[in-house]
C-alpha cells in the first residue's frame, strides 16, 4: 500500500476509535480555517461568480464517501431525460469523470481544478443548465440550488469532528445553505435513518429533506472479456473510495460471500506497479471495483 493509502487508512480507523490529542489540535487548526473562510464567503468578501446558465450545485460535508457523485449523476440524468441541455463539471478526477460518464452516458463531462473555469467552458460549447458535483465547499461559482448529500456512516460519527481527527470538511451547521438535504443510506441500522431525518427537518426548517438507498444490484460488465464469462465469480474486490469497508459489504451481500479485497485510497492513480499487483492478485475470474 502507497504513504497516501496507509496514512487515509491510519484516519479512518482514528475516526472510528477516537483521535489523539494531534488530529484533535490539527482538526482545530483546520475548522478555524474554513470557518475563517465560510464567514468570508456569507459576507461577500469571498466572490461568487456567475455563469450564465442555471447551476445546480450537488456536494457534501464530508471528506468522501457522502454519496454525491452518483446522485450528481442522477440529477444530471433527470433533468437530461426532462429536455435540457445539460453538463456535469468535476473537480476533474479521471475515476470521478467515468462514473459519470457510465451513469449518464448522454451528458457531457467537464473536468477542472478550476471549476469556474471548466463551467464557463461548458456554458460556451452549448450547455443551458449546469450540475456541479461535490460543490458544497466550491463557493466561487455561484448557483442557483443547492443539494447537500449527508451520508449515514458520517453523521453516526463519534462527535462529527472536523479533519483530521473525523471526516468533516464543514460544521453540521453550514447545511444551513442547502435548499435540499439528502440521506445517503448504504448499510445502517433500522431506524437510524428516520432519526436522522427528524434531526435534520427540525435544525434546518428551510431545507428539503429527503432520503436516498444506495444498495448493491447486480454486476454489470465493464469489458469484453467479463462480458464472455456466464456466472461471474471474481476473486478480488477493489476500491478507492473513502469508506471501502461499506463498498466490500455491499460485494458480500450481492455475491454471497466476500473475495481478497484491495483498499486503494481515495481517487487512487493506477500506475503500472499497482497494475501488476492488480493482476497477480485476481485471476482470470475478474476483479469486481
């Protein structure tokens, strides 16, 4: 495992057995900095640019793992399927543009550090309305709504603390700015979810709240030669997202069993050294990711 891998996987298991006194003083440092910059932002000092098309705004609080990527993709596709000319701009991520490219394959895909930049460049190639995924922190680019995606796994966290000592980017109370909130449900508890909701509709009145069930459904192949296999059965299931441990128990209760697993971090590179790992650690049964 790469320094960056070891080190997301030294703060996850941090986030879930509580953090020591240094992530607890780097999470002060860092919640100062972005309340510094937010208050920056609510009194106009930060600048919000427009564009000139609509901007739906999709993000979450959280580092990674809220959910917002493929309900980005979803909004995309439904406001595609109601007639408009639509476009999805990324952070720029080459796995975070396939996403959405396979779960809206007619919606163009626009990729930049700068958003701003990449949003007007989508405004200039034809686009008349805009869905920007993972937005919440991107306050330069002014939009016309906003949706907040809130995970389950993150918000039953020890005290919802802010990097580096927990997940959080932003306090709870920032969802203040949401127009809608939506519950990311993958594994939880019965229950839990409608308590959250309770919690959520009562500290923001304004905010829409609504729930969404990410759940596992089938395997789909990605390639010719998944395609020829008929029962698929693969050996290695690969992740690099946030929270693998919630993607692996989504594999076991889809194949029936769990196969060797391989944590990758978040939005990993694949270079050829990881790719020769990949493939003496699968076999030609496939890899499932």
């Amino acid at each position: 495992m790469s320094l960056r891998g070891r080190a997301e996987e030294r703060l996850r298991r941090a986030w879930r057995g509580g953090p020591g006194p240094g992530l607890r003083l780097g999470s002060v440092v860092y919640g100062a900095a972005a309340d510094l910059r937010n208050a920056a932002f609510d009194a106009g000092i930060g600048g919000r640019w427009p564009v000139p098309v609509p901007v739906v705004s999709v993000g979450g609080l959280t580092s990674g793992g809220s959910g917002k990527t493929p309900l980005a993709a979803a909004v995309s596709r439904w406001l595609r399927e109601a007639g408009h000319v639509v476009a999805t701009v990324t952070h720029g991520f080459p796995d975070e543009m396939e996403v959405h490219r396979t779960l809206s394959p007619d919606v163009p895909v626009y990729g930049a550090r700068d958003r701003l930049r990449a949003a007007r460049e989508a405004a200039v190639q034809g686009a008349r309305v805009l869905v920007l995924d993972s937005g919440f922190q991107h306050r330069r680019l002014r939009r016309d709504i906003e949706i907040l995606a809130a995970d389950t796994v993150s918000l039953l966290g020890q005290e919802r603390r802010r990097l580096p000592a927990g997940p959080f980017r932003d306090r709870l109370c920032e969802a203040n700015r949401a127009d809608a909130i939506v519950i990311v449900e993958r594994t939880v508890r019965p229950g839990v979810t409608d308590e959250l909701a309770a919690e959520l509709i009562h500290r923001f009145p304004g905010a829409l709240v609504e729930r969404a069930r990410i759940r596992p459904w089938n395997l789909i192949a990605f390639n010719s030669a998944a395609c020829r296999i008929a029962r698929p059965a693969p050996t290695l299931a690969m992740a690099g997202v946030m929270w693998p441990d919630v993607f692996f128990e989504q594999v076991e209760a889809l194949l029936g069993r769990l196969p060797d697993t391989m944590a990758l971090p978040d939005h990993a590179r694949i270079n050829r050294a990881l790719l020769r790992e990949i493939r003496r650690r699968a076999s030609s049964k496939g890899i499932v990711c």
